[in-house]
C-alpha cells in the first residue's frame, strides 16, 4: 500500500508563521497539489462533491494544516492520563470507527503545526505529576503514522518524550509506514501498538489501511528498533469461521516475532461494539456494509456520558474472551492482556 497523499490541501493563514507550516507549504507546492485558504481547520467549506457521501470521500483525502488553538489537552483514561493534540481525523475507511460519530462533519484530517507550544504544554503536565509518570496517546482522533511520513510531527514527539525523564508516549496505527521512525531516540518512551484483526474485517471494514501481512512486517522492525510494542485487536467480530481466523491471526504473529525478543509485550482486545447513532451515520456513508447491526441480536450495556451501547451477549462475550485469552496465553505467555467489552 502507497503511502497517503491527499487531493486537497487546506491552509490557515496562521500556519505559515511556524516553521512546519512553511515547510509543509513548500513541500505540497512542490508536489502539485492542489493548496487553498481556509480561516480555521474547524471552517473548512466548500469541500467538491455532488451530495454528502461524495463529500465525505473527498473529505476523507483532504489535509488542512492548521494551528492547535486549545492547548488545554483532553485527558485519554484509561490508555494514558493525556491525549496530546498532534492531528484529527484519518485516512481509512474502517465502518465500525467511533470516529464517524466523534468528528461529524468535519471527517476532513488536520495537522497541527505549533509544535513547540504543543510541548511546552506537555512539558507543564509532566512537571505537575512529579514524581509520577505522565502517559500521552497520540491517536485518540486519529491516525498519526498514516500521515507522519509527510510531517514527522510524531517522529518529533517521539524525541521530546525520549528526552524526558518520566514521559512517556503510546499511540496505535493501522498503517505500515514507519521506516522514518525507525532512527527517532526514542529512549524506551514510546510504546508503539499496531491494531490488528482476522482476514475478513481488514477486507471487509477497513478500506483504506494497510494489508495484515504489511501491518506485522512494520510490527518487527519496529520492535528491532526496541521500541516498547503492542497490539490492538479491535474490534473482535464474530462472523464465519472466526475462531480459526482470530487463532491464526496469533500464530501468524508468534511466527513473525519469533526470532526477535519483544520484553513487556502487550495486547488490548476489544470486542465489537456500537450506538444508535453511530449505525445511522455508518448505514449513511457506507451503505452496503456488511457490518451486522442488529439490535435484537446483541446486549445493551449502558456507556460513558449517557450513551449506550450494543455488546455481545455474555455468552458469545465469554467465548471470545476465551479464545483469544487462550491462544495468546499459548503463543504470547509473558504478555500483559487487557479485555475492553
């Protein structure tokens, strides 16, 4: 899979009085690519497209660069105690994304240049908890590695963090492109999870992300260049055959990382979940999903802030749990395991 170019580039006027603004304007000049003004990254208007779902794909590949506003980071439980802002919004096309709900109508990507403020305030965070360590996830909103192959602003973050004495980083990515990261002093700072899954999500719901066997190759080199790694399940699915796909998925794993050591390896498994409004907004932009959504079928479980959601009833619940529990045990056993219904 190519890396991610956009169509349609977006401009704050404000980006170019930092320096990754200007080299980011430079380098899309240089590229052709099609550059225009937009007074915010939250007004961007006018995106081509003859009705909403044509818009929503333009939108899909279109990058605003843009200035992050708020510096007051929101918090990122239980993954870490602070999301930092470095980008919002994806490349991919996965249909059970909670981001379809999350961004609305601003599915469009932004990158955020004033770095530097950025990690001040991260620096303010680690200087507050003293002597405790503060975690930042970089992929709460996003796909960071799906676009630092054109900023680098993660490869940066990875380095400030390294320079830190009780930093620490973690983010996970669907995407392959990580031989620029490869070099970056990370110091042991930076835990780097790849979300993974069986043969018929990855072809069925997630377009737009790199291939299984592409994802496990990054994963090695990644853990040769001794970053701290894991890996995201997510979200387990029952469909036809899973049982043999979500063992083989492990055992393809185990067969990788074989040859390598990978200390405090970790796995988050979470199963397949959703809310009312995210299937109306999912059964909108991809309407010939196979995604199954059915109510009657699944087991509502009340969520955060008042919404509820659609699990697996206990019963098919405890038999993923089981299964995965089982096969990591038996390929993975000094790894720490996490399961997220």
């Amino acid at each position: 899979m190519k890396p991610f170019i956009p169509q349609l580039v977006y401009f704050e006027p404000n980006a170019l009085e930092y320096p990754l603004g200007k080299q980011l304007w430079q380098k899309f000049t240089d590229m052709g690519l099609e550059i225009r003004k937009t007074t915010s990254h939250n007004q961007v208007r006018n995106i081509p497209g003859d009705n909403e779902l044509e818009k929503y794909r333009v939108a899909k590949s279109t990058l605003v660069v843009g200035i992050r506003k708020t510096l007051k980071f929101d918090t990122s439980k239980p993954s870490a105690e602070y999301a930092i802002p470095l980008a919002t919004g994806c490349m991919g096309h996965c249909h059970y994304c909670y981001l379809q709900t999350t961004l609305g109508s601003k599915p469009y990507i932004r990158t955020y240049v004033n770095l530097e403020e950025i990690f001040n305030q991260a620096q303010k965070y680690i200087s507050e908890r003293e002597p405790d360590i503060t975690r930042f996830e970089a992929a709460c909103t996003s796909d960071i590695v799906g676009i630092d192959h054109l900023t680098h602003s993660l490869k940066k973050t990875i380095e400030f963090i390294g320079k830190t004495n009780l930093g620490r980083l973690r983010f996970v990515t669907k995407y392959h492109h990580v031989d620029h990261l490869l070099d970056a002093e990370h110091n042991g700072h930076t835990r780097f999870r790849f979300s993974i899954n069986s043969k018929y999500v990855i072809k069925n719901f997630e377009a737009g992300t790199s291939p299984l066997e592409q994802r496990i190759q990054a994963a090695k080199k990644i853990a040769q260049a001794k970053y701290p790694l894991g890996f995201i399940i997510a979200p387990i699915y029952i469909h036809e055959n899973w049982q043999e796909e979500y063992t083989d998925l492990i055992k393809k794993l185990s067969d990788a990382l074989a040859p390598i050591s990978v200390p405090d390896l970790t796995f988050e498994l979470i199963q397949h979940r959703y809310t009312k409004p995210a299937k109306k907004v999912i059964q909108e932009r991809y309407p010939n999903s196979k995604l199954e959504m059915n109510e009657e079928d699944r087991k509502y479980k009340w969520g955060r802030y008042g919404i509820g959601k659609y699990v697996y009833p206990d019963d098919e619940a405890n038999a993923i749990k089981d299964l995965m529990q089982l096969n990591i045990k038996k390929y993975f056993p000094q790894a720490k395991v996490e399961y997220f219904t």
